[in-house]
C-alpha cells in the first residue's frame, strides 16, 4: 500500500514552545486527518481537511493540505503538558465506492515544564 | 454519548483457536473499519465495511475475515490465529460530510497476544 512519511518521528519541547510536524507521500490524497493517541486509548481525530490548501484551525492547532496533495503539516501553538502524546497523519484515497486511510507512523511529543 | 466499543479490552490465546472480536457503535454509521497498530509500522488497515453486507480489503487482510450483518456491529474473525497476528486491534466509526466519510471515532482498542 501507499506509505506516508511522517517527521519529525519524536520531539522534546518545552511547555509554551510551538510545534511543528508534517507529512509527505508519493502519491496524492483526496483527504488528510491528523489524530492524536493517548497511551492506552485509541487514536482521537484532530481535525479533517479535504481541500487542496485548505488551512484549518482547531483552538491551539492548525493544520493544512499541501497544494500539490502529497503533504500537509500540523502546528501546535503554546504547547501544554496534555499535549504530550503521539500524533499521526493519515491520508485518505478514494477510489470509485472504495475507500482507504494510510496512517503515518507517528509523531512522539513530550512536553517538558 | 457516541462510542465506538470493542470487546474484549485484552485477550491471550492459543495458536490455531478461532476467535473474534466484536465491535459496535451507536451513531449508526454506515462506515466502519478494523486496523492493527503494531511498533514502528502505526497502524494498518485490515478490512472495512462502506454498508451492510459490503465490505473490502484493507492493506494487511490476510488471517482475518469480517462480516456486516447490520449497521452498528462490525466484528474481525480470525479463523486459525498465528503469533504474527500478535497486536493492537482498533476498530473505526465514520461519519459522512459532503460525500467523504471521516474516520473519527476509534474503540479503545484490543490488545491480543497468540502464544
């Protein structure tokens, strides 16, 4: 299947700094979704993007869907101890009735005070 | 409140004993789907399901059946389980916008041990 590569792979930041990490692909995708995952639980949708350039906010996030449809980045702002966690990226592809999400491999945020 | 609920939370079993694990989810969804989290790979799709009765491959289907017999019950059967099937399994809800369905509301996982 499709592969997305996911940077960075884990970030040490301090509480208050911003936070930037991203996607890429070699192939296009119709939507891309950013999730969040929490030890022991499962992953949790941050936000959804279907357009090409969309930039879309969700309180201290924003992400955006690369023009070309391959990427797209996600920022968190003034970073917080409850943000530590796994973020990933994921792309949906759809084809016809068919529907596929690729997952990024993950994005380890620890959050120091 | 909408959940996603998967059973059971953790289960060890034994080479070649078939087993299943159910999902369910109450927003009446028409869109479900099962994935596999495993360390370094994040997770994978298995099957998942556009309506009842309908339902597809994902990228790793292999060792593992589905079925849609009604809308809110989605359950992964493995017919003959192998320690290679050793994992974190999640099972997903979509809601529909604008045509897309939007993989938003994930179980809490199962985390299954083949011995």
């Amino acid at each position: 299947g499709q592969q997305l590569n996911q940077s960075p792979q884990s970030m040490f930041i301090q509480e208050g700094e911003d936070v930037s990490m991203n996607c890429t692909s070699s192939s296009i995708f119709n939507t891309w979704l950013w999730y969040k995952q929490d030890p022991g639980e499962g992953p949790v949708l941050l936000i959804a993007l279907y357009k090409a350039g969309e930039l879309t906010s969700n309180g201290r996030l924003t992400a955006q869907f690369g023009i070309t449809r391959k990427d797209s980045f996600l920022n968190i702002s003034a970073s917080i101890p409850s943000d530590v966690g796994i973020y990933f990226c994921a792309g949906q592809l759809r084809t016809g009735t068919a529907s596929k999400l690729t997952f990024g491999t993950g994005t380890r945020l620890q959050v120091t005070l | 409140e909408a959940q996603v609920t998967q059973n059971p939370r953790y289960l060890i079993t034994v080479t070649g004993k078939k087993l299943t694990v159910t999902c369910s989810q109450n927003m009446n969804h028409e869109y479900m789907s099962w994935y596999r989290q495993d360390p370094g790979l994040g997770l994978r799709q298995i099957y998942y399901s556009m309506n009842v009765e309908v339902t597809d491959k994902g990228d790793v289907p292999e060792g593992y059946k589905v079925s849609r017999k009604e809308k809110r019950n989605f359950p992964l059967i493995l017919e003959s389980p192998s320690p290679n099937q050793t994992s974190l399994y999640f099972c997903a809800s979509s809601y529909k916008q604008g045509g897309v369905h939007t993989e938003a509301f994930f179980g809490q996982g199962t985390r299954l041990t083949v011995v």
